[in-house]
C-alpha cells in the first residue's frame, strides 16, 4: 500500500515526557510558561524535527542522592529506546538537564 505515515512532534513529546517521568529517580519535569502562544505550557520537554534529525532536551527534577550522571545517562537510553520502538525514529540526541533536585515528598 503506498502513502505516508507521520508522526507529530507532539506525539514524540508525550512519549519522551512519559518514559522520563517513568524513570526512578525523577521526580518530575520542569514545567513553566512557554513563548509559543501553541503550547502555553512548556511540559519539560522540547522536541526539534529537521529532515532526518531528532533532538530532544529534557530538563529535569531529581531526588536527592541520585547519581545524577548515570541517572542522566539512563534517561537518553530509555527515550531514545520508546521512541525508536513507539515512533520508529532515531534519536539523533537527547540532552537532559538536570534543574533541581529535592526530596520525595
């Protein structure tokens, strides 16, 4: 069958928003006002498509004494895994930025 399938950056946000928030040692995203009046919002997430390439940046809330590296490290493999399997792209990067850190409450 001939035709196109197409993913929307949206889509790709809420896999990478859930899989993060899935993650131990994350407590949540950090979600403020956006600048694009499309997503008043800003989830924590930011996704950029350009032809073949897929970026994400995560900024993120840890718990306390998690070794932030390999929590970091853990996040890009486990994005990048549920968006390859869920969307069938390849994630040319994901950079996570750890904001805060507090303790569970």
């Amino acid at each position: 069958m001939n035709g196109k399938v197409t993913i929307s950056p949206e889509v790709i946000r809420d896999v990478a928003r859930v899989t993060t928030l899935a993650t131990p040692g994350v407590l949540a995203l950090v979600e403020r006002q956006s600048k694009h009046r499309h997503n008043p919002v800003d989830l924590g997430v930011d996704v950029e498509m350009k032809d073949d390439a897929l970026a994400i940046r995560l900024r993120v809330i840890a718990a306390v004494n998690q070794p932030l590296l390999k929590l970091g490290e853990q996040l890009q493999l486990s994005v990048a895994s549920a968006i390859a399997e869920i969307a069938g792209i390849t994630v040319t990067s994901i950079d996570v930025s750890f904001e805060d850190v507090r303790s569970k409450a």
